[in-house]
C-alpha cells in the first residue's frame, strides 16, 4: 500500500477530506522523527512501536566482487508490531 492509497483508505473511512489526512499522517511522522531523535521510543496503541537501536560496526562482503568492506556503527529504527496486530495478520 502506497501513502496515497493509505490516506485515500483512511478518509473513506472516516469520511475527512484526504488534505486533512494527509496533513496529519505528515505531522505524525514528524513528532515520530523528533521523538525517536531524542532517543525515545513512539507507542502506537494496537499498532506497535517504534524504537532506536545502534547496530555495531561490522565488516561485510561486496556481492558483486566479493570484496570485504567496512559498515560503519549507525542507528536503525526498529518496529515491534503489537501483540493484537501480530495475532490479527497470524
């Protein structure tokens, strides 16, 4: 599902005009970066949550010429889906 087709699906079904859904799903991922910048994690009710996790440096292999390349530490965003959402889908 495409961002539009997520904002089409939820103004059919709260009848809000797309402008407006889509100017909140853009404010929500906004206060979402701001908050996970500061290291804490976003609670999305039955959805899940989002949090930060740092993955260590490492060294991989390049697929195309089997070279061994360095991967810097850097900081992911990890989703852990609810237990309500993982049974729904299951």
């Amino acid at each position: 599902m495409t961002k539009n087709e997520l904002i089409d699906a939820i103004a059919g079904e709260t009848g809000s005009p797309k402008k407006t859904v889509a100017d909140i799903m853009s404010a929500a991922v906004r206060v979402a970066e701001t908050t996970l910048k500061s290291g804490n994690p976003v609670v999305l009710g039955d959805f899940g949550k989002l949090s930060t996790v740092q993955r260590d440096a490492r060294e991989a292999r390049n697929p195309a010429t089997g070279e061994t390349v360095k991967v810097p530490a850097k900081t992911v965003v990890k989703f852990k889906p609810s237990k309500s959402l993982a049974d729904a889908i299951a």
